[in-house]
C-alpha cells in the first residue's frame, strides 16, 4: 500500500455524510484519519465487488474499514465503514 502514499485522495459526498453520522454516534473520524488508512492500513481487502478496503484498528474492539477505488492515479474513497474486530477478515 506504500506505492499510494503520493497519489491524490478524493472523497465522495456520502463519505461526509458518513462522519457526519459517526460523530453522532460518538465516533470523532476525520479526513486525515481515512487517508492514513488508506496510506498506512494495518489490513487490506477486498469487497464483493472487488472494490480494495484498508483497514486500521481504532481500539480493542472496533476497526475502520474504507473502501476506495484507484482510477487514473487517483484514489477515491467510497465510503467508510465502523465495525467490530471480527467482521471483514479482522
């Protein structure tokens, strides 16, 4: 993942949103936070859909999972996900 570190990072919308949602729930995720995910994940994945994920570790028990896309050298994240240690591989 290393290879990414310099490429640009865009966010959809719904990544916004998303944060927006886990603040309220408690969560304090930034935009710097998903970018050192995706730079830096202690995992990486892949979805359904074949879409890459990264994953970092926010305690003991839960893990942020953030899925992007890699087009024209760019990364674009689709969307974030909070999720306890167990699910998706961790």
């Amino acid at each position: 993942m290393l290879n990414y570190i310099l490429r640009e990072i865009i966010f959809r919308n719904h990544v916004s949103d998303k944060i927006d949602i886990f603040k309220e729930l408690g969560w304090d995720i930034s935009f710097n936070q998903i970018k050192n995910t995706v730079n830096n994940p202690d995992l990486t994945g892949k979805t359904k859909q074949n879409q890459p994920t990264a994953i970092t570790f926010l305690n003991q028990k839960h893990i942020l999972r953030v899925v992007y896309e890699i087009r024209n050298d760019i990364i674009e994240v689709i969307t974030i996900h909070i999720s306890r240690k167990g699910r998706y591989g961790t």
